[in-house]
C-alpha cells in the first residue's frame, strides 16, 4: 500500500492533513508544489502518479535556472487530495509548521512518441530514475527533468530545468511569493519570539 508511510507518520485527530487514499485526476495529470516552512523551510514537489503523489522536498525550491540542480529528497506518498492542503500542522506532528500551495497546474510527459499512457511512460521513467516532463504551472513552465543520483543515499535526485522558451537565468523562488504570504508570516512570528525569548 503507496500511502501506508504516509498515514503512520500522521495523528489524523491532530492534523489537518487528508487521509491517505488514492485517487486520480479526470483527465490531465496534475502537479502542486508546496511552501513548507517546518524545522526548515523547504518545498514539496509533488507529481500525481498511480492515484498518489509522487513527493520530493527540495530544500531551496525550484529554479527556472538551468544552471541551478536542485537537490530534491524522494519522501512518502501522498494522498491525491493533499494537492489542495494549506494550513497549520501542530507542533508535536511530522512537518510542524505552516503549509501554502506556490504552484500549481498539470504536466505531461516529454516523450510524447511512447506507446505507453502519459502516466505509464511516467512511472517507467520513475523506476528508470530519470523522469523528464513538462509542467503547465502558474509559475513554473516548459521542460524539466528529476534525476536519482548514483553513489548516494536512494531517495537522491536533483531537480533540473531544461533549456527553452521558458528559462530564467538567477532565478529564486523565494522572490516568487505571494505579498500576503502565511508562511512568510509565520517564519516572521517565529522569528520574533525567538529573537523577545534571547532579550529576556
């Protein structure tokens, strides 16, 4: 079962988080990427695939850059729904902190010549470690590619954008959030208590 880490790791009477159960998109695949501020700040990127999403956390975030290779670490499952999930996970919970949805849209394969379905040719390319697609997102858009990483510990890939229409050159994600940010609200918050907490 693909969500059975995923629903251990959750007290669901503490949490806001869905339950784990699998569940496909209609028609096109989807893609979300989530602001994470918890222990640390980082990003959920997070793939729908076999009626669960695929999830990596790239500890600075995606780039437009395709100089920038993006360390993204493969973590559990994620239920489908958790693609529309924002809000606070208690302390005491796995991933305390604040959650907000930085982008989002559908993605397609690169290959399109495969003779497999969209989400076939996907998951071959999984298994294979080497995952190229295209992401149809508010910010992010045009080619990518999610690499595993040889010689080092297995749930390594990098996060790489390909040279195209849609490339930046020095980009941040950071730069890229909402003005009303809740994450940015919330690592400010935590910020100051720490800071009034040294003072006394």
């Amino acid at each position: 079962m693909a969500l059975k880490d995923y629903n251990e790791k959750r007290k669901f009477d503490e949490t806001s988080e869905p339950k784990g159960k699998t569940k496909k998109s209609k028609d096109q695949l989807i893609f979300v990427i989530q602001r994470h501020a918890a222990s640390r700040l980082h990003y959920d990127f997070r793939l729908e695939m076999d009626g669960v999403l695929k999830s990596w956390a790239v500890p600075k975030g995606p780039s437009l850059d395709p100089k920038d290779k993006r360390l993204a670490m493969m973590v559990e499952d994620h239920p489908y729904d958790y693609k529309d999930f924002e809000g606070n996970i208690p302390e005491g919970n796995y991933g305390a902190g604040q959650v907000e949805i930085w982008d989002s849209g559908t993605y397609e394969p690169l290959d399109n010549h495969s003779k497999l379905s969209d989400e076939k040719e996907l998951l071959k390319e999984l298994h294979a470690g080497s995952l190229k697609f295209i992401l149809h997102g508010k910010k992010l858009k045009g080619e990518f590619a999610l690499v595993k990483m040889k010689n080092t510990e297995e749930n390594s890939w990098l996060l790489i954008k390909h040279k195209d229409d849609f490339a930046e050159s020095d980009y941040d994600a950071e730069e890229n959030t909402a003005k009303n940010s809740q994450v940015t609200k919330f690592l400010e918050e935590k910020k100051s208590l720490k800071s009034s907490k040294k003072k006394s």
